[in-house]
C-alpha cells in the first residue's frame, strides 16, 4: 500500500473511520458466512453472503483510491462469482484461499489506520500480490499444492 492511496482519507477523517468500521465489520462477517459455507458449500444464500461484502468492500476501497484493497477483494470477488453462478464448486481450498482473504485485508485496513494515524505502515504488498496469485491459480485450475502458504504475516 502506497502513502498516495491515502490521500482522499487524510483530508476526511470522518470519511476514513467510517470506511475502516464498515470494512472491518463486513470482514467479520465473511467469515462467519464462510465458516457456514464450510459445512454447506453448495448454498447460494451463503455464496451471496459473502459476496456482497467483498463487493462492497471492493467499492469503497475503490472509490476512496485504496486501490491496493480494492485488487485483492476484486480478485476473491471473481472467484466468489464463480461459484455464485455455478460455474465452480467451492472446495476446501475456496474456502481456505477467501478465509487467508479475510485475514490479508484485515492486516490490510487496519494497515489504513495506522498509516492515517501517522505511524508507518507493513508491507502487505507482498502478502497481498501471494494471495492475489492465490486466486489466480485457483480460478485456473492449478494444483492446490502451490497455492500460497497460510500465514498473513508481513
């Protein structure tokens, strides 16, 4: 995440907690969808709750230019979508891949906060590009044993 990303949050204040509290809670919710998910990886319903988060995430970040969010959920969105209109099966490691999602864009906003607080930031850049490739390979239908390892450490 670049300083550059920030701007538009620097000068609303107001404007960047709310994004930071919505993102976190539909975080929080994703992954008690996904958890559901785990158990009935089948269900519609469920696909579309979490979706619509991501979705939602993925706008906002967008149209606060926190582009680097924006890329990651937009890379889950696409595989979310997938399942959603039946053209993949969530498997367990779809359900691994969006759980390490959660965990990457939580490090992520939470990242936002300590950057506007005017302490320095991690970088997730690494991170972020190993989940986005993640995605990728799944969508592509690459074999599991090279998807990304589980930690979100930086």
């Amino acid at each position: 995440m670049t300083d550059n990303e920030l701007a538009f949050l620097r000068d609303d204040p107001e404007m960047a907690d709310l994004f930071l509290a919505e993102a976190l809670d539909h975080l929080g919710t994703i992954e008690a969808a996904l958890l559901a998910l785990d158990e009935r990886p089948g269900d519609v319903a469920l696909l579309n709750d979490i979706f619509r988060p991501f979705h939602t995430i993925k706008g906002n970040a967008g149209a606060l230019g926190v582009t680097s969010v924006q890329e990651v959920a937009h890379s889950v969105e696409n595989l979310l979508d997938l399942a959603r209109s039946g053209r993949r099966t969530m498997g367990p490691a779809d359900v691994d891949v969006v759980l390490r999602a959660v965990d990457v864009l939580t490090s992520m906003i939470r990242d936002v906060g300590v950057r506007l607080s005017g302490q320095p930031g991690a970088d997730l850049a690494p991170v972020a590009q190993a989940l986005i490739e993640s995605v990728d390979m799944l969508i592509s239908g690459e074999p599991e044993a090279r998807l990304m390892p589980a930690t979100t450490d930086p």
